[in-house]
C-alpha cells in the first residue's frame, strides 16, 4: 500500500517544518522523523487508527500538536491534512472530493 500526500497536506506540513526549523532545528528534525514513523505505521496498520468521520482516521504524533488525517481508500492511504490542534475541527472535511 502506497501513501500519498494531497498538495493541501504536503504544504501544511512544509510550512509547520519551517517553523520549527527557525525556532529549532532538532525540533524540526525530530518532527520529520515522527512523521515518518507515523507513515510507516500507517501503512502496516491503516485501519488502526480512529475514524472521525466516514471515510477519515486521525493519527496522532506525540509529542507534537499536530495529526495525520487520512483516508484509507482501496489501493493507498491519502493524507488529507497535517492538521495542528488549534485548527478548527473538520476544516479539511471538503479535501477529498474528487479523489478515487
């Protein structure tokens, strides 16, 4: 199983690593590798983690204010947003209309 990044999601989660990277580098290096760790964990377990709504999961990354939202479709997971917990809830609700 593939995972795959909308454009939406893969900008939020450039701009949280700037951030990070201008406050503090490890941070920021830290935060890539709980991302990574949590895509590899996506994949061995899609259907692990909770379902917020129909079709939608919520990973969370410990340690940090953010989550993977994402959708597990037939052939690949589809990373909907990287959403940090001030966000309004369901903001990204819309981001996968159009998707297979």
């Amino acid at each position: 199983m593939r995972v795959r990044l909308l454009t939406v999601a893969s900008t939020e989660l450039r701009d949280a690593m700037a951030w990070y990277r201008q406050r503090s580098p490890r941070a920021a290096e830290n935060l890539w590798l709980r991302v990574q760790d949590a895509r590899r964990s996506i994949i061995m377990f899609p259907h692990a983690a909770p379902l917020i709504a129909k079709r939608t999961r919520r990973f969370i990354l410990a340690g940090y204010p953010y989550d993977l939202i994402y959708s597990v479709l037939q052939d690949e997971v589809v990373i909907v947003a990287f959403a940090h917990h001030s966000r309004r809830p369901g903001y990204r609700k819309d981001r996968l209309h159009g998707t297979p």
